[in-house]
C-alpha cells in the first residue's frame, strides 16, 4: 500500500469512529448525546468575531493572491448562497463547505464587507435553523456526514439548502430572467433596485400561480427580499459602489462562484442602516402580505404571522417557533449551545433594532 493509500484509510477510520454513521441519520437520544459528548468532549463554540478594526475596514483588494479561486472538487459543497459558495471557492471559508458559523461572520466581514452585526445576523440565524449546534458545523448545501452526528429529531440539520434542494444550483433559465428583468427594467441594463422589486414581485407571483405548498410568511419574507437587494450591494466593486450590479459581474458570482478580476469589496462595513432601505423600498414597490398557497392560485393570507416591516416580530417568530419546532425540550449540553447561539443572534438584533430579547429555553 502506498504512503498516500495508507494515510487515506487511515483518515476514513479517524472519521468513522468520530461520526458514527448510524446515528448521524438517525438522531441522537439524549443517552447517546452524552455517550457522544463523554467520547468526543464538547465542541468549542468560540465567540463570534469582533468588528474589523478601525483602519482596517475599508476598500480592499479581495479577489487578491492570497485568496485565489479554485473551482470546487468533486466532495466540495456549494449551496444555494451565490456570496457562501463564491467566499469558499476564494479560500475565506473552508474550500469543502462545511463552516462554523464564526468562519461565515469572519469571511463576509473580510471578504464582502458585511458589517459585524449584519453578518452575526444572517449567520446565526442560518445556524441556528440549519446547522448541528452539537459539533458546531454546518453544510452550506444539504445535509452531510461532514457535520458529525445529529441532535435528536425534530431537528433537521439539513444546512442551507434545507429549503430547496433543486434551487441550490445554478439554473440558467432564472438567470436568463434575470438578465431579461435588469433590461427592462435596471438602469443602463445593470440589476438595481427598480430590478430587484421587479424580479422578486416576479417571483413571488410566479410561485403563486404555480406552487401549490408555497410558504410565503416569517421569516422565509425576511430572506427573500434581503437577497433581493444584496447584489446591488454586495456585488458591486467598491470602487464603483453605484448599487448598480452588471451583468458580467452577477455571472461571475451566481454562475461561476468566482469574483471578477481586481474584485474590491464595499468602502465601509455595511449593517442594517444601509439594507432596510433598500429593502423598504423594494416592499413599497409591490406590497404583499404574508400568506400560504392552499393549492396552486390560492394564496391565504396569514395575519398572525408578523409582516416584513416588523422586523423585531420576526425575530421573536424565529425564536419563539421556528427554533423550537426543532428543538422543543433540549436538555443538557444541547440546551447549552442553543442558549449561546440564541445569545449571539440576539446580540446582532439588539444594537440596531433595540428588540426585546427572548428566552425560549430559560435564561441560565
Ligand atoms: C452570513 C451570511 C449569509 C448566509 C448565512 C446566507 C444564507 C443564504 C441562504 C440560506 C440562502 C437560500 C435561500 C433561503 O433559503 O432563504 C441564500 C440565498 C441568497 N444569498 Fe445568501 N447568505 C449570506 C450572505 C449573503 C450575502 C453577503 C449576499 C450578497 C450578495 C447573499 C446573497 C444571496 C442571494 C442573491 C441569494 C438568492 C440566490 C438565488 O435566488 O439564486 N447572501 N443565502
């Protein structure tokens, strides 16, 4: 057996006695969780990462010699985040695809320019929806055995694509509407906001007429039309900074999940204060109220559920239902790092929004 042969059966038996394969499908009973904890200690959850520092928070070279692309390999994961995928394909996250959530805080912030408490927002959230709070990993596509063993059921664990598997890769046809929506629509033919209203009421209506399980309530509303406006930030160099997306440069990150030659991201950390504008105006564009299709071209409206505009209900909605449809009675060292994700999430909430914080599991 070669050196290399050795090494590689080697790596498979550390894996499998570290994941257990039955148990990673099934989900671990509370008995088997301390069983896994007493063999394998806790996972560390480290804090999540500080603001970049005054200085060095600014336009930035990032497509740069220290982060080259490399297209993903045969056992790397993209999802259906186009900034996830093209940030792992440049080495600011784990080439393979599965992340902690403090390598995502710290690549969107390095690698983007999110700010610190709108990057804390978007990770936690996903984490706490889609990741495995045990081992503190999460797949930025669908589930894997990378991410170790489950939590008990109801927990999904299914990372980022949970919610649609099939969007999660490029399709050509959605592209080819983009480009024909930013037309019409975009200025000089780029995707900005006028397009991105278009695009996503397009959208919206399209899933009406044709999705007869569409669920269109929170926090699902809340994602939709952030990303709806995310390019015209996020996308554009910074030294254009115009929210003006061409069209070249959106195929470089959906398409190839690369970024453009000479790439420069955003001029200043962005947060909140800079997005819900923007969101604000797509929603005033074309107003929609929450709702679910009962079969196809029957949406119903669902006024329990909190509108885009409130923003705190939505984070209440996620901590309150969404979480704990998951997880209902986490005990234990389970309990414990959902409390600390759910600690973190709210600190992304709190400075910007002054929400009211909530403790579905007790504070401790
Ligand atoms: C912390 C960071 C982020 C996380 C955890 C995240 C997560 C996700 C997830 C889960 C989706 C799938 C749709 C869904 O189920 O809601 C998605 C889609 C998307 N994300 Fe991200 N995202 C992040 C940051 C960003 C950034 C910085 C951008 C900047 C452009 C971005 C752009 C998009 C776009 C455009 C889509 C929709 C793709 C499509 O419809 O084809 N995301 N993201």
């Amino acid at each position: 057996m070669t050196i290399f042969a050795s090494f590689l059966l080697l790596a498979l038996i550390c894996l499998a006695v570290a994941f257990p394969t039955y148990d990673s499908i099934a989900g671990l009973s509370e008995r088997e969780i301390n069983e896994y904890v007493a063999r394998n200690g806790v996972a560390a959850i480290p804090n999540p990462p500080l603001p970049l520092p005054k200085g060095q928070d600014g336009l930035k070279l990032v497509n740069d010699p220290a982060h080259p692309f490399i297209a993903a390999g045969p056992n790397d994961i993209r999802g259906p985040c186009p900034a996830l995928n093209t940030l792992a394909s440049h080495g600011y996250l784990p080439r393979n695809g599965v992340v902690r959530p403090d390598q995502i805080v710290t690549a969107v912030m390095e690698g983007l320019n999110l700010g610190n408490d709108f990057a804390k927002f978007l990770c936690y959230q996903a984490f706490l929806m889609n990741g495995n709070p045990l081992t503190n990993l999460m797949s930025i596509r669908m589930k894997t055995r990378g991410t170790g063993p489950d939590p008990p059921k109801p927990a999904l664990i299914g990372g980022l694509g949970q919610h649609g598997t099939f969007e999660a890769v490029f399709n050509e046809d959605l592209f080819q509407g983009f480009i024909s929506t930013s037309t019409k629509f975009g200025f000089n033919g780029t995707y900005d906001v006028n397009a991105a209203a278009e695009l996503r009421n397009q959208r919206l209506q399209n899933s009406i007429q044709t999705n007869p399980q569409l669920v269109f309530t929170s926090p699902r509303i809340l994602s939709a039309y952030s990303e709806a406006v995310f390019p015209t930030i996020f996308f554009v160099d910074g030294r254009l900074n115009n929210c003006q997306l061409a069209i070249d440069a959106a195929r470089h990150f959906f398409d190839f999940e690369m970024m453009p030659t000479d790439f420069h991201r955003q001029p200043a950390p962005v947060n909140f204060t800079m997005v819900d504008p923007l969101v604000s105006e797509i929603f005033n564009k074309h107003p929609f109220a929450p709702g679910v299709n009962h079969g196809k071209k029957n949406f119903v409206l669902q006024p329990q559920t909190p509108p885009l505009s409130n923003f705190c209900g939505i984070y209440e909605d996620i901590v309150i239902h969404v979480v704990p449809g998951q997880y209902p009675k986490p005990t234990g060292v389970l309990r414990d790092a959902l409390n600390k994700n759910l600690g973190f999430f709210y600190g992304a909430v709190r400075a910007e929004h002054n929400c009211t914080q909530v403790f579905p599991y007790g504070r401790d």
